[in-house]
C-alpha cells in the first residue's frame, strides 16, 4: 500500500472523514508491505498483509448480520466486491490494456484510479507501466484471490490491493478518484462512482447494456465515447 494512500481512506465501518491513520512495521519505496491502518474515531483497525488492505474488519461491526454459515459472515449493506476473472474482449491481453488506459485518459492525469469486478484487476501492472504517475486500486473478495494476479514485486510499482470492501461503502474519500473503470451492470455502483469520483474524473463501463446507457446518460457524466464493448465519461 502507498504510505499517502492512508489520506484518501475514509473509514468504511463509521464512514467518518477523518481519514485513517496508516502504521508500518515493513516498508519497501514508500509502499506498507506489513502494517495496519486505524481509524482514530471509532478505533478500528484494518491490516495490512503484503501490501493489501483487509476492510473485512468491519465484519465485526456493526454492519454484520447475525448468524455465521461456513465462515462467511452476510453483510446488511451490501456483498463483498466479486473476487477477479479473465476479461472476454476481442483484444489481446496487451491491447486490451492500452485501450483501457487511452478510455481512462491515463496519458494526461495523476491520482488514483480504481479498477473493479472480475477480470480488471489483472490490467493493474501493465497498466502502471503505462502511466507511472497514478496509483491503481484494485478490490478483492480475499486475501487468496490477490496472490495470482499480483506478486509483492509488482506491488511497488503503484498497485494497492484490498480486501474485502463492501459493494455498497467504499473506502475512499469523497471526490478523491480520479478514474474508476468496472463491468456492467453499473446501477447498484452509481451512487459510490458519484460520490467517489472527482471532477474530471474518467468512468468506464465495460460491455454496458442498454439500461445502462439510459441511467448513465442521466448521471452527472458527460459521454466521451460508446460502443458495444464500453462506455466512457467524464465527471461534470
């Protein structure tokens, strides 16, 4: 995890902004490979474990449900974010990157950009390899799943896993992305991409459908491109 990272982290448990307080016990390049993050309000802590956050803390708050079945805890405000898959486009692998940083408008911004749901992820490298100047977050449903696509060597080059966040609370603070890109559907995401993204940020939609397009249209998201494949705007 980038150490500044910790700024631009909003508490997803008592959704204070406040920001959280980053504490490192292992660092390589300004980056936390072994450490936590607390929130100085309501004290929750979340690990850090090889450079990926784990938000599934707040399982133990007040957001968990009663009852546990083989170890997974339900939540009452939404699913854990879909663990990663391959993406289907008619691209190759490489094309397919430099495509979703030219939609993401990489070669012109810094910030942080989010990748999320199956298959985005594994563009998180390369992608960083594009455009040196932005840090990429990527969401996962657990720890395991972050292993294959991501190795601690490639974590240093602007790649920040986490854990376990919720679909329906991200972890970033208002207005601090400033590109996010997720698969269709969107609808149940609208409202944290508006909330998330800052002005001018880029959102990109993969394979949308139709219902997507009409929703987006109606969002405060000027349409930069559309096709079949992916829809592109840009924050008012």
């Amino acid at each position: 995890m980038f150490l500044e990272l910790a700024e631009a982290l909003d508490c997803p448990s008592c959704r204070s902004s406040v920001g959280l307080v980053a504490f490192a016990t292992e660092t390589q390049d300004r980056r936390v490979i072994q450490g936590w993050l607390g929130c100085p309000l309501c004290e929750l802590e979340f690990p850090i474990d090889g450079g990926s956050i784990d938000f599934s803390g707040i399982a133990g708050s007040s957001v968990a449900t009663e009852g546990e079945s083989d170890g997974n805890v339900p939540f009452e405000s939404g699913d854990r974010i879909s663990p990663t898959a391959p993406l289907q486009w008619a691209e190759s692998p490489s094309d397919q990157v430099v495509r979703l940083a030219a939609m993401l408008g990489l070669g012109d911004r810094d910030g942080m950009v989010l990748l999320l749901g199956p298959g985005l992820s594994s563009s998180a490298v390369q992608l960083t390899k594009l455009a040196e100047q932005i840090e990429v977050l990527c969401c996962f449903d657990s720890r395991k799943s972050v292993e294959s696509p991501i190795t601690l060597e490639e974590l240093v080059t602007g790649v920040n896993p986490m854990v376990g966040a919720l679909v329906s609370s991200w972890p970033f603070r208002t207005g601090s992305l400033s590109g996010i890109a997720l698969l269709s559907p969107v609808v149940s995401d609208l409202p944290e991409v508006e909330r998330c993204a800052g002005p001018g940020a880029r959102f990109v939609v993969i394979n949308p459908t139709e219902d997507d397009v009409v929703v987006l249209e109606e969002r405060g998201f000027t349409r930069v491109a559309y096709d079949s494949s992916a829809w592109v705007g840009e924050r008012d």
